[in-house]
C-alpha cells in the first residue's frame, strides 16, 4: 500500500505515520526527518535545507522531488510505503506521479488529517523532539515517562526551532498557500481520504485504518 499524509504542520502526520508503517510493515519516510538527520550530521544537503525550514519556508522542489523518488525506488519499499510531509506542492506531487506512471504504478491513497489552525499553535508549542532518534513527544499529549528525556534512547529532549509560535505562524501560511491545493488534486483523482485529526491520537489511527479499509 503506497499511502501520503496531508495535513498543516502539527496535524499529526509523523505521530500517525510512524504508526500505520507499524501496523502494515512499510517504511515511513519523512522529508523532515530526512532534512532534520542531514542538518545533525552536517551534509550539504542539510545546510542548504535549513537555512529554509529556519524561517518556515519550504526546501526548494528541485532539493526534495529526486530524494524521494530515488528512497521509494529501493527494495524495502517493494511492498508500500507512507510518505510523511511529501509530496507539499503541486509540482512535487507531478514529479512523484511521473516517476511511478514510468513504472505503471500509483499512489494508493492520499490521506488528509485535518486540524484547524487555532489547535495548531497550541500543539506545536507543547511538542518535544529527540536529539538522538528523533522521535516526537508532546508534554501534555504524548509525555515521556522521565521529563525531558527521550524513552525510546534516552537523549535529551528539545523544542525543534520551527516550533517556536512565529515561525509556526509562517509554516501555517506556507501550508495553506502551497500545499492545501494538494487536498483538490488528490480528490480530483478519487483516491482522497479525510480523518478528523483533532480527537484523541488513537482514535485518529482508528478512522484512518477504517479509511483505508484494511
Ligand atoms: P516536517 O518535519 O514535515 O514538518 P511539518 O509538516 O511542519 O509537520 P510536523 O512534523 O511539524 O507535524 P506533524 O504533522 O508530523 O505532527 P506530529 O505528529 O509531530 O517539515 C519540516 C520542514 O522541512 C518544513 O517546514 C520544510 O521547510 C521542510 N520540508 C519537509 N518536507 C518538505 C517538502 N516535501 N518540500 C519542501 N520542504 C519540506 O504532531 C505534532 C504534536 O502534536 C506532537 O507533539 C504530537 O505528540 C501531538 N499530537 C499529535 N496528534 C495529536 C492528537 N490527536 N491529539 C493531541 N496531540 C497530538
Ligand atoms: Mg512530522
């Protein structure tokens, strides 16, 4: 199953993502993740990236659209994958259509988490990433059994710097401008699937696994 998450930042993508490639034995790949890993160890790649995602922009299409087709290319997305914060504009959505038509394949389902902008600030203030594995916390949420520290590897824990309030600000008005329109051209081709991303974190992997009908 070749699944996308849709949502503003903050909807939830990554929590429920990490969850569905779970339950269904496929890589979550994540574009921030990907950018984030590449800024701690000091690639080219990450320095460019960051001086974009610093200020609330999107990395430019042309640094995103071959890593991705290239990661969903290698064997171990044989099977499926979910795609987490890509495609985020129209064109990047195209070159990852063009290069699975060239090899008769689809995306199976594109699925929107959907969060009013007023949670969103809220969320994102809460939220606590790992410096070590990156996994994502929130204090209220999603705590970690030991303040401030990751329970899956034990590194510290900290706000990511997009997440401070002005910032997440910025990206809301990135998302609506750039990547909202992708909700119109998933429906467009029938394989769109909304959750509402607001309730409970188990409760929105309920409606998504009762979405995608498996
Ligand atoms: P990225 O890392 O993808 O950030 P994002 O889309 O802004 O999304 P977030 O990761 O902030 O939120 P999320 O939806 O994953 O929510 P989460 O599950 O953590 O991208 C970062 C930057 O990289 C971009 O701004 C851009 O610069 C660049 N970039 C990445 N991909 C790109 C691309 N394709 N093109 C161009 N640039 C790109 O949840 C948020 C918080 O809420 C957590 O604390 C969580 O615990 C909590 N939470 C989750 N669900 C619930 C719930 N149901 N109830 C209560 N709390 C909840
Ligand atoms: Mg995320």
């Amino acid at each position: 199953m070749k699944i996308i998450m849709l949502g503003a930042p903050g909807a939830g993508k990554g929590t429920q993502a990490k969850k569905i490639a779970e339950k269904y034995q496929i890589p979550h790949i994540s574009t921030g993740d990907i950018f984030r890993a590449n800024i701690k160890n000091g690639t080219e790649l990450g320095m460019k990236a960051k001086t974009f995602m610093d200020q609330g922009l999107l990395v430019p299409d042309e640094l995103v659209c071959d890593l991705v087709v290239d990661r969903v290319q290698q064997d171990d997305c044989k099977a499926g994958y979910i795609l987490d914060g890509f495609p985020r504009t129209i064109p990047q959505a195209e070159s990852l259509d063009a290069a699975l038509a060239a090899v008769g394949d689809a995306v199976d389902y594109a699925v929107n988490v959907e969060v009013p902008d007023e949670n969103i600030v809220n969320r994102m203030g809460g939220r606590r990433a790992c410096v070590g594995c990156g996994a994502t916390y929130h204090l209220v949420y999603a705590p970690t059994q030991k303040e401030g520290i990751c329970d899956t590897c034990g590194a510290e824990l900290i706000l990511r710097d997009d997440d401070k309030p002005e910032t997440v600000q910025k990206r809301l008005g990135v998302y609506h401008e750039q990547t909202q329109p992708l909700i119109d051209y998933y429906n467009g081709k029938g394989i769109l699937r909304e959750v509402d991303g607001t309730v409970a974190m188990e409760d929105v992997f309920q409606a998504i696994i009762d979405v995608l009908g498996a």
